[in-house]
C-alpha cells in the first residue's frame, strides 16, 4: 500500500444568489415544526412572506397541519404542527 493522499481543506466559495430551487433536487426541502401555525403563517404573511402557491395550508389524514414556503435563495421549507407532539427536552 502506498503512501495515504495529502488531506486539503475545501473552501467554499460564498455567494449571494441561489443555485436555484431546492423542489424536485435530491435535497427537496426542510422542515420545522411550530407550536400554532395559522398564528406562525399570520405573523410570516405580516413580514412580507407568503405561501407558495401549492403550499397553502391544510391538515393532512392524520391530523398535522402543513404549509409551505421558500426562502430568498430557493430553499423550499415545510412548516407543520403536529397533533399532540413529544419532543425531547
């Protein structure tokens, strides 16, 4: 066995503009959960942020309400409030 590869840093090249939409790619969004999401999306839409047009709010079959968003650089973000959620400390 030869000699191992030199390890070398990666730099990242910072930038101000996305690489476009996050929907469809193999990374198609993230989540965050919200204790009162119609108060959470009131208080978004009072900023200037709307839903995207195909994630408006609804409550799915097991009874967790959803709604969508995406950021200034593309990033599409789900929002939900969980039924009698657990989460730990």
């Amino acid at each position: 066995m030869g000699p191992a590869a030199p390890l070398r840093a990666q730099r990242s090249t910072k930038v101000n503009v996305a690489e476009g939409p996050t929907k469809g790619r193999v990374l198609d969004h993230i989540g965050f959960d919200v204790k009162d999401l119609k108060a959470f999306i009131a208080k978004l839409g009072a900023a200037g942020v709307k839903l995207d047009a195909d994630g408006a709010y609804r409550v799915n079959d097991v009874g967790v309400g959803i709604a969508f968003i995406t950021d200034p650089w593309g990033t599409r973000i789900e929002l939900n409030e969980r039924p009698k959620a657990v989460y730990l400390p």
